[in-house]
C-alpha cells in the first residue's frame, strides 16, 4: 500500500496534469461534426415523467419490475474537438411495467457534482473517489438500484423513482475503484469484477461484493501500462482477466482528450484465469494475439478443465478515431482457453460486426446455447449504432435467426427475462429500445425470445427520441 507521503505526491501531480489537460481541451477545436453529439445521439435536454404510456400489443402478465437503461447525455455542450462518447453525463432512463400496463417513463441525469452544478443543485450526499461521469451500466443488488462506471468513480445509489440518492461505495466497503460490469454468481449471489483506477497503472483488483451488498473482497493483481478492462467472465472456478492492449495515455490525457487509452503495440495481450479466491499468485496468463473486447457473452468450464469463453472481438481500438470504439472489424469468436498448456484456442462464430452480447443470466459461468447481439454497421466501427437488425446465436447447431426492425428503426441493446423462474433458456422475453429515426420516437419492443423473428409481443411508446446508450437491466418488483 503507497505511504501517507506517496499519497499526497500522487494527488498534486495528478492535480497538476488535470489542469494541464482542461487548459488544452478548451484549446482545441474542430469544424467536424461529432458523431455521438449530433443525429441519433444529440443528448436529451430536460427530464421528463410520463404516465399510463401507450402500448401496442399484449404486454406479458408475467412482468412486474423496471426495465432500466443508461447511456452518455451531456448536460452541456462538451468540446467536440475532445469529446468521447464513453465520458458524457450519464443519463437513466426507466419503464415500470406492471400488470400489464406501462405505467410511466422517467429519465433522470446522475448527479455528480458537475450534473448538479450545470442544473443549480446543491451536490448530492457521498463520498468521492473520483467526480466523472457515471453512465455505462444500472443494476439491481441488495434490494437497491446501482449506477455504474470503471475507472474509478464511486457507485451511484438510485432511488426506485431513479433520483441520485448518494455516491454510495457500497456503504464504505468498496476502498479501490469498482467497474460497471459485476457478474453475478447464480448460486452465491455475489457480485465478481474486474476493477481498474484511471490513476493507478500497476493494478488492477478483482472485487466481490455479497448478496448483502458489501465488498468482501479486492484482491491487487500487477499489470503495466494501465489496460482498460473494461469487463470481465466468471466460472465457478475462475474469474478471466482480459488485459488486452488498450491501456493509459499521458500524452492522450494531457492533449485533453476525455477518455485518454490508446492502442499500445508495446503491451503483450493476454488473457488470465485467477482462482476466485486466488492471488495474483494463482493466475495462469495466456497469450492471445492482439486484439480488444467490451464484452463476453459468458464463459463455462469443460470437463477436461478447459475454459471456453464466448467474446465479441475488436482486432483494435483506440488506434484512429478518438470519438469513440474505432474498430475495423468485430466478430463474434469462441475462446478455449487450456490452464495446462497456456493456450488460447480462437474460432470464429460469426463474422458479422456485432456488439452488446446477452445471455440467459441464470446461466452465468454455465454452458449456455444462445446468445443475443446487436449488429453493428459493417466496415470500421465508428458509429455501433446504425444497424436494423439484432441477431440470435444458437451456438450448438450454429444456427443464426435475425429479427429486423425496418428501414429508420434502430435497436439497442437487448436483454433477456425469463418467463419464470424455472423456465428453460429462451423461454422468456427480450426487451429493449428502438429509436423510430423519421417521426424521432421510440419504443421499449418486447420480443418472444422462443419466437425471435417474429412480430413483437408488444411495444410501449415513448413520445421522444431517448438517445443510444448502453446497458441495461430488469429489475423485478420483488
């Protein structure tokens, strides 16, 4: 652990180089427009309450909770020369379903303190590790909702009306950074994750947080460079460790770019198995070729102690275009990973540019059949919002089925609720949102997974546009 006087002369300099990188970002400028401000993307202005929402279709009786999404939303005009879509103002927006009816929509921005000084709030309660936007993932835990970021931000605890209740490090048990994708284990109820500071280079920690909310666990493991993990697997065995070649970026941070990483030709990518309640000690590392992922679908074990993971794969990042992912090709590949002879095995699922992937996720670290994926645009990925169509995987018999919204509507992320509990995978539903481009609405489309090309089971109507985001989330009632 750094000393007292380690601390205090990592905090000036870190002070210093933040103000070094706000002088030259509001320096720079561009007469480009940017991609994730404008079209699709230009952020919401106000928050809104809407009630008894209009619905087409047959909403399943068997839905009782939340339907909860969040995404980037700039509350102000962020400098386009420098602006990345990862770092706006987080938003969330939710649906409360309930018998059958929809019985309102909220959105509401997450308050950190430049949120609540942009909107002539006093700050909200909590303590601070770090005040950047918190919009990439909302979950329910504990009985509580959760707004989540990597890199090193505090938790946001939400109230069920989805208003910032407080920056809230799981009430004082998180003392390190948290990341915006936890797994939870279906038999323990635990949270794993793969953690990461933006200001500490040489560890990342893997965290476990109970079924009561609490961190029990943050185990250092050594890295270089700074790698941006932005996610991680879990098996009942293993937590995979994804240290690929897109890490910390001085010069990047200094230029005032809001999300300084940086392709890195200079650090060796490799995946790691860490026994979950192993030290850095206990990993095996094997070497993968470069590349960069967001997201596993999930991962299982084999008989034979192989590990496979199902991963939609960047062959780069961070390399072109500053705005945002800047992949040349993403595909949906399988990894097997082997802890004796520390190889990875990569096979090709589908060579569709796809992100977003979903599972069935009572089936986290289980064999799983089928997996649910956005289709992005074809070619260098500088926009992952674009495409019509989502895509179903069954990765036993190779079989994909489309479903395709039509010309000018757009989809993101879909996420999986099972019809019950003790359903069969795919017995259940997919919900998310579709922007309707011509008449700049959108709808929360409610899918039959079992079904999946055909006609939507029912579609809630929103009478606005809700700009792409990220991940989301059903949270039962219960």
């Amino acid at each position: 652990m750094p000393s007292a006087v380690e601390t205090a002369i990592r905090s000036a300099i870190t002070a210093g180089m933040t103000q070094v990188a706000r002088f030259n970002r509001a320096r720079a400028t561009t007469d480009a427009a940017h991609p994730y401000l404008t079209g699709i993307h230009a952020p919401m202005a106000e928050e809104r309450t809407l009630e008894d929402l209009s619905v087409t279709g047959t909403i399943p009786a068997t839905l009782n909770g939340t339907y909860l999404r969040i995404g980037p939303n700039p509350v102000g005009a962020p400098n386009p020369a420098r602006y990345h879509w990862f770092t706006g103002d987080g938003m969330v927006h939710g649906v409360r379903i309930a018998a059958g009816r929809a019985a309102w929509y909220r959105n509401r921005w997450v308050r950190t303190n430049a949120v609540s000084a942009a909107l002539g709030e006093p700050p909200a309660p909590g303590p601070r590790q770090a005040d950047f936007a918190v919009n990439t993932n909302i979950i329910g835990h504990a009985g509580r909702l959760w707004a989540l970021v990597e890199a090193g931000a505090n938790p946001v605890e939400l109230s069920p009306a989805l208003e910032t209740i407080a920056h809230n490090p799981f009430d004082g048990s998180l003392k390190g950074a948290f990341s915006a994708h936890p797994h939870r284990d279906p038999a323990t109820g635990e949270l794993h994750a793969i953690c990461y500071r933006a200001t500490e280079l040489n560890f990342v920690h893997h965290v476990v947080v109970g079924g009561d909310g609490h961190v029990r666990r943050e185990e250092p493991i050594p890295v270089n460079h700074g790698p941006s993990i932005h996610d991680c697997a879990i098996t009942p065995r293993f937590v995979l460790v994804f240290d690929l070649p897109v890490t910390f970026s001085m010069a990047a941070m200094l230029a005032g770019f809001t999300f300084p990483y940086r392709w890195n030709d200079a650090h060796p990518a490799r995946v790691g198995l860490l026994p979950r309640e192993g030290t850095a000690a206990d990993i095996v590392w094997c070497d993968v070729d470069p590349c960069y992922l967001y997201h596993p679908a999930n991962a299982y074990e084999l008989d034979d102690g192989r590990v496979v993971v199902d991963v939609c794969v960047h062959n780069r990042n961070g390399h072109r275009d500053y705005r945002g992912p800047d992949a040349e090709q993403v595909r949906l590949e399988r990894w097997t990973i082997d802890p004796a002879t520390r190889q990875v095995g990569r096979r090709v699922l589908d060579e569709t540019s796809q992100e977003f992937p979903r599972i069935d996720e009572r089936l986290i670290g289980l064999r799983h059949r089928y997996i649910y994926s956005l289709q992005a645009p074809a070619g260098p990925v500088e926009n992952v919002i674009g495409e019509t169509r989502l895509l179903k995987h069954d990765v036993v018999t190779g079989l994909r089925q489309v479903h395709d919204f039509g010309p000018g509507h757009l989809p993101g992320e879909f996420l999986f609720v099972p019809r019950a509990a003790d359903a069969d995978e795919d017995d259940g539903c997919l919900m998310g949102l579709v922007v309707d481009v011509p008449s700049d609405t959108t709808r929360l489309v409610i899918l039959n997974a079992c079904d999946f090309e055909g006609d939507p089971v029912a579609s809630i109507l929103l009478p606005h546009r809700v700009p792409p985001g990220f991940h989301g989330n059903w949270v039962p009632a219960a």
